[in-house]
C-alpha cells in the first residue's frame, strides 16, 4: 500500500500559501500509508519560448514529515504561486530494494510517473521487463518505461495488477490520472480558487481541506475504473478517456482469498485462477468471479446472484455502477462489536432513495457512527438486488463511500459558473425572515445564508419560501452551522 496526494491548478497567485500548506501536511500525514521512501514532481505554469515542459522532482529515503521539512521539499514549496501540478508519493515497498533508485517519481523520457499499486506479471506490457536494463529493478519503473514508449491505452490494456498511477507527459504538458478497482483515488474542487485536490484516500482528503479551511466546490470525486482523467495547461476541469483494462478471472472455492487493505471493496482481491480473459471477455462463469458481479461479505468474495442482477438490469441498473443514495431514518438497530468504538458500535439500516433514479433503496448494516457524521451527505453506493414492496421495487445498495460524487458534477472551473440572478424585492434593512434554529435574521444575513441555496440540490432559495425553509444542523457541514433545505428536499 503506497499513497499519492497532489493538486491541479491553474491559478498563480492567488491560494498558493494554501496549496503550498496543503502539500506540506498531506506529505506529512500521507506517510501513513508508506514511510519507505518519499518523494513529489511539480510542473511549472509558464515556460521559456525555447524551454520544455518537464518536471522537477526530489525523493528521499525519508518519512513523509522529514522529507516535507527537509531542504528539497521546501524549496518546491515555496514555489507554488508557478506550480500547475504538484504531486507527492508515499512509498510501502513490497517489490525490490528499499533504496533511492526504487523511490517514486520515476523519469523516463518525458514521463514522471507515481503508481501505487503492485504488478502481479511483468511479462504482458508491450515492453517487457527483460528488455529493459538491469538497473530497472521494480514493477513501477517497468510501468514507467512503458508510458514512455506506448500509449496509455496500449498499456494499461494489459497491466496486470493492482494500480493508481498519477504521471505528466512532457510531450503534451498534461497530467494524467487513472486507477483500477484494486487501488483509490479521490479528487476534490476547490471553492474559491481554479483547483482540484487529489489523494488516495478521501476521508484524508475531506480532513486536509476542512482544517485548513478550503472550501470544496461540491462532493469529492472517486473516478471509476478504467477512467483515464487527462488534466490539461489552463484547463481545469479534465476530458475522459474510457481505457480497456486488463481483466483477471477468479477463482470460488477453498481458502484462495487474500485480504489487503485497498480493494474497492474495502479488501485485497482474491488470488488468480489458472485462465486469465483479455479485457473483453467478463470472465465470468459458474466458478468465476469478476470485480463487476462481486461483493465483499464476511472477508470473501461472493458472487452476486444471476437472479439479482437479472432484477437490476430490467430497471435499467448493473452491479458495477455507482448510484447517488440519499440516506433518510435509521432503523433496526443491533449491536457489533466489531464496530465497538470505532464508528459508533451499532449497526442500522437506512431507508433512503436513489437520487438520480427517484427509486426508494435500502441499504443494510451501517454503522450508526458513520451515518451520525454524513447523513447530511449524498452517498455513492453499488445496487446489489431489486425487491418488491407493494408492487414497487426497492433497490438493495451497498455503500461505497458517504463522501463522493458522480463525474457530472466534478470540477466545473469557476469562470464557466453563471449563478441565477436573484431580483431583490422591495425588503429593507429593518425587514427580517425566519433563519437558523427558529430565528428572526435581517434579510440580509438571510440572503448571505442562503447564498449557496438548498444543500442538498443546489437550487436558488428565495424570499417567499423563507418561511417554509428547513434549518438542518449537522456534523458534516465544516462551519457547524444549520443549513438551508429547500422545502422540496425538506419533503423527501
């Protein structure tokens, strides 16, 4: 388990203190996840008529905290306010020697590049491990070697095993993310500057922003497997390329499962069975497992029923897609001690809808801390089956995360946001509307409270309606004030 934290900017001056704080205790803390090594690479905003576009990179045999203090680092710090992409890698090694030349980034050519993840075959990439110098030692570097060489889709059609990999081209001056569901990436939008934050983990990413008060421009981003985010100079909100990964089969029987701690299922993938199938084939059978038609129960693999996908797809859903789950009442309490002092020791279910479907859903054993602190949120969660109550299906989902969003709603750039005209009645100073926990406010804190509208769907709140506006408080808004809820939402 290695893990990448960065960002994407295409501001100069302004928010670089910020994203320089940023860098330096995301680096910090981002040592959890590997202390083997560190190291970052950032690009340069603007370049000489005759200069090229190449990064600048440091690593270190050093814990994250140390390289983040040390010499090098603050040097690449102190140069935010000329910094376009920032990315930093905390090396866990588990392939190769610990040592400066295994450290991330790697360089080849025009590529510097940061994988987290391990290979579990050298030999399928279009160059391979044996044709490349002995002083290439890790699966990263061959990965490296390749990017340099083929194109993305060329490669990581047949990269087998578990990755994230985050690199810059100096051929076109862009950086480009994608993952596979073995390993995580969540990105970030910020408010009130032209920036995207991005780290393995997302609740790391939520907590970085929160304590250092940057504001998020809607959900975090969790893209899906095979989503290649291609950022590009001045442009802040990244096209998407859909790549064909290399797809391994698994196996369903004996003790063949093995557990990590990045899965997208909140473990380690099963061991390989003997036949692999290329990327176009689903490699799934009567004793074949696949990541799209499988779930993690009980620290196993367990095939999700034909039957239940049959449900799924005759009201247009699939097991491998995510869903916005927006989570209402708990109920059914019961108590698990596995959860005892860590998100709150009971387990509940939730009885909520599907956002975008308008779809009642259930989601089953949640632990009531977690609801406690993102039930204000809008979840992204996997259907697994399709009930029937009353004659009308219920969708039975699994959460995926309580903090994420679809790609739709990620990082639209500020200059592109018109927000809909408010036309001011005929109110003045000493007018007052009913605020936050039953108070009278004037209308002009009212309309700075509502400045952002409903915050659930966004929509514009409006004077008449102040009466019939829900104040909600709750733990996940950062400023720990009540926000409004549109009467709408409030219904729901």
């Amino acid at each position: 388990m290695c893990g990448i934290v960065g960002y994407v900017t295409i501001e100069e001056t302004k928010g670089a203190h910020s994203r320089a704080n940023f860098m330096q205790q995301a680096l910090s803390v981002g040592t959890l996840r590997g202390n083997d090594s560190t190291g970052a690479y950032q690009v340069a905003q603007k370049w000489g008529k005759d200069e090229e576009p190449w990064a600048y990179w440091a690593k270190e045999l050093t814990d994250g905290y140390s390289f983040a203090n040390g010499k090098d680092c603050q040097g690449m710090l102190a140069d935010t306010n000329n910094i376009k992409y920032f990315v930093g890698h905390h090396r866990a090694a588990t392939r190769g020697s610990v040592n400066v030349d295994n450290a991330h980034p790697f360089i080849e050519g025009p590529i510097t590049m940061v994988h987290n993840g391990t290979l579990r075959t050298l030999y399928g990439l279009p160059t391979k491990a044996t044709d490349l110098p002995d002083t290439v030692e890790v699966d990263s570097h061959v990965l490296c070697h390749n990017l340099a060489l083929h194109s993305p889709e060329e490669v990581f059609s047949k990269v087998d095993g578990a990755f994230t990999v985050v690199w810059h081209d100096a051929r076109d001056d862009c950086l480009r993310i994608v993952r596979n569901s073995e390993r995580p990436i969540h990105l970030m939008q910020l408010k009130d500057q032209n920036t995207v934050l991005f780290a393995s983990e997302g609740e790391m990413l939520y907590w970085l922003a929160s304590r250092l008060d940057l504001k998020q421009n809607g959900s975090i981003y969790y893209p899906k497997p095979g989503e290649m985010l291609t950022f590009k100079p001045g442009e802040l909100k990244p096209t998407v390329t859909k790549l064909n990964l290399y797809k391994p089969s698994y196996s369903n029987y004996g003790s063949s499962y093995g557990k990590g701690w990045d899965d997208e299922h909140g473990w380690g993938q099963s061991r390989r069975s003997a036949a692999s199938t290329p990327a176009e084939d689903n490699g799934v059978g009567s004793r074949l497992l696949s990541h799209t038609r499988s779930i993690m129960l009980g620290g196993r693999f367990r095939a999700i029923p034909d039957v239940h996908v049959a449900s799924l797809k005759a009201i247009g859903l699939e097991p491998d897609m995510r869903i916005r789950f927006v989570p209402g009442l708990p109920t059914a309490h019961r108590w698990d001690r596995r959860t005892s002092g860590i998100k709150g020791g009971r387990l509940v279910t939730l009885f909520g809808a599907l956002k975008d479907w308008g779809l009642p859903a259930v989601m089953l054993a949640v632990p009531e801390g977690l609801y406690n602190t993102s039930k204000g949120a809008t979840w992204s969660a996997r259907p697994l089956a399709v009930v029937m109550k009353d004659g009308e299906p219920v969708v039975i989902v699994t959460l995926v995360s309580s903090i994420t969003t679809n790609y739709d709603s990620f990082c639209t750039p500020q200059v592109e946001e018109k927000p809909e005209q408010r036309e001011l009645p005929a109110l003045d100073a000493h007018t007052y509307l009913p605020g936050p926990r039953g108070i009278l406010i004037s209308y002009a804190d009212w309309v700075r409270a509502c400045s952002d509208g409903c915050y659930f769907c966004g929509c514009l709140l409006m004077e008449h309606e102040a009466s019939n506006i829900v104040w909600q408080s709750t733990k996940y808004h950062l400023t720990g004030d009540c926000v409004p809820i549109c009467p709408s939402c409030a219904t729901d």
